[in-house]
C-alpha cells in the first residue's frame, strides 16, 4: 500500500507539509483547489504551484481529493454539459501534471453530516459525531450554521456558494428519485471515463457519509450491493472506488472486509478509519485501533495485504488529542497514529508472509 495524507493547502491547515514528511511511510498528500467553487474549470497554474510546494518536500500528488460535482450534473439540469465540459478540462490538466487517481463523491446537497465536530470522549479527547435522532429533528439550516461557525478553514463538502442556495437545491431535489440519480451518475460517468482513461487518471467514487438518507435527500453509494451496480454502469478499470471503512461503517450491516474482497482491483484509494456504531444509529468516531470502534480494521487491513492492494491509502479522520488546535477530523497528531497503527498491521502480515514462504 502506498501511504499519503490529506492535506488542505498552505494557510488552509494548521498541518505542514514538513510535518507530514516526518511520519513514516508516508510519501504523498490528497490535496485539493478548495478556493474553485464545484464545477469551474481548475487554473493550470494554481495545480502546478500545489505540485512544486508538495515535490519541494519530497512529497507526491498523486491523489487529488476532491474534484467536486456541481449540483446541476447530480440533478440532471441543462447547465450538466457546461460543468460536464469543464470536468473534462480539469481531468486533462491534472493529467498533464501527473495526477493518477480523483476521488469523488455524488452526494446531494451535503458531503459528510454530522451533528457534532468536537463530542468529548470519556479519555478527554474530542471527535466528529452523528446523533441520529438530531438530525430527524433538526432543520437543514441549523447544521449549515453548526457547521460554518465552528471552523475558521474552508469545510469541504460545505462550501458557502453551493450552501447559499440550500432551500432551492432541497426543492429541486423533492423531484429526484434514487434511480433518477443512478441515472445522471450514469450519464457523467459515460462522458468523464474515457477521458480520465486517455489521461491515465483512475476516478474513484467516496461512499455516501453516513450510508443513509439526509433530510430526505437521495444517496445511492451505500452498500455492498449498490456498489457492484455502480460499478457496472461503466465496466471499466478506470471506474472505481474510495473505500472508506468508516463512512460504509457507520452501517453495521456493511461488511467492509468482504467488500476489500470483493472489489480490490477496482479500489484505487483507501481511507481507513474506525468507528463506534449504537443501535440508536448513533455513531462517533474513534482511533483507528480495532478494539475501540465497531469497524474490524485488523481484518481490513488483513484482507488489502491478501488482495496485495498496491494502491493508495490515507488514515481518515482522526480525533483531536493532546489539546491539538486542528480543523475537525484532522489533526496531525492522531492520524499519525493511526498510519503507525495501519503500518504495524501490514508489516506484521508482510512478516508472516515471507516465514510462510
């Protein structure tokens, strides 16, 4: 597995590329244009400035996390050819500077929702969680306001140009099924594939967070089953997945190992992260340790160094420790851990792989 971590850009994250380098086996960053509202073109030249301030540090950037899809091209508007085109154009750009995988998602409206950015833990940590029974109750609005005062870094997936427009978008969305979704992803996914393939960019789809519907809104990227129909809309190697163990996680009938599996050659980019389920649908993010959350991260990792994944991974969120002062999720200190901790894994499987031998 080939490990790199999230990083938002200079002056947009209070973790530094210097420090990223210092973290064993890590060799690249997923990076983003977070000033380019969803669906503009991407200037040349601020990709190539984000390349030289990465490579300068001996680091990749290889993966770009994420090229955001304008609502328009989701709810299959007329305006879908203009964003469409201009995808195309930041795909052949990113191409040009020698990125190899775009993750994505196909998320109405919000990205990942949670009721809380800093629940404090009993170990006086502090983490992203969901509380089921809120969001039933709560007004749209008032997460966007949650979510907007409690950071002073852009929140992706929450961008103010797409939240400004939040009660047109939720009425727009009132005449869009699931399988009018299925459909617009279909017909982007028939336009972009082949130019990500010239371009020899893999585009790797992130899962619905949670799995599950929002507000009423639809989601589609949910489970094991929607996952294998997604990848037949276009059968080919450059259509694949971001496997997030802790957004399909949050289902405790999601089997994650099964769909490392199942899916590893189409599983370009790996986020691996922990969480703690409750019956209620509750749900709080943990460390990446197996024992302190409701994924099975042992037997994830196990099951990539079976499939010898060779693809690339990152840890996901982490919890705020250590009185860190980070953007919510990502912090540098317990994401680190966790790459030592997903790194102890995979090394001790690599070791009883060659004593096998």
């Amino acid at each position: 597995m080939r490990m790199i971590v999230r990083w938002f850009g200079k002056g947009n994250d209070t973790v530094e590329l210097e420090h990223i380098k210092q973290i064993p086996g890590v060799e690249g960053v997923a990076w983003s244009l977070h000033d380019v509202p969803a669906g503009e073109v991407w200037p040349e030249d601020k990709i190539l400035e984000v390349k030289k301030q990465v490579e300068n540090k001996g680091l990749n950037i290889d993966v770009v996390e994420s090229v955001n899809i304008h609502e328009d091209i989701k709810l299959g508007l007329p305006g879908r050819e203009q964003y469409i085109n201009n995808y195309i154009k930041t795909i052949e750009s990113l191409g040009k500077a020698g990125v190899k995988v775009i993750c994505y998602n196909f998320m109405p409206v919000f990205d990942w929702t949670r009721t809380e950015l800093f629940k404090k833990m009993e170990d006086g940590s502090t983490a992203l969680y969901f509380e089921n029974e809120k969001i039933k109750e709560s007004d749209p609005m008032e997460l966007v306001e949650m979510i907007s005062n409690n950071s002073s870094f852009t929140m992706p997936g929450w961008e103010p140009e797409r939240l400004e427009h939040l009660s047109k978008l939720f009425e727009q969305y009132k005449q869009i099924t699931e399988e009018d979704l299925w459909s617009n992803l279909q017909y982007f996914l028939e336009r972009v594939i082949p130019v990500a393939k010239e371009n020899n960019i893999k585009m790797a789809i992130h899962p619905d967070d949670p799995p599950w519907s929002v507000f009423g809104l639809p989601r589609i990227i949910t489970s094991k089953e929607n996952i294998q129909r997604f990848l037949k809309l276009v059968d080919d190697p450059y259509n694949g997945l971001t496997l997030c163990s802790g957004s399909l996680g949050a289902n405790p009938n999601n089997d994650i190992t099964s769909m490392v599996r199942e899916f590893s050659s189409r599983i370009h980019f790996a986020h691996i992260r922990n969480v703690k389920t409750y019956e209620n649908g509750d749900f709080i993010e943990t460390s990446h340790r197996t024992d302190d959350g409701s994924v099975d991260i042992y037997n994830v990792v196990k099951s990539y160094h079976k499939s010898n994944f060779s693809g690339y991974v990152r840890p996901d969120h982490g919890r705020h420790i250590w009185g860190e002062k980070s953007r919510p999720g990502y912090g540098l200190y317990d994401r680190a851990l966790g790459i030592m901790y997903l790194w102890g894994l995979w090394d001790s499987f690599e070791r009883l792989k060659k004593e096998s031998q």
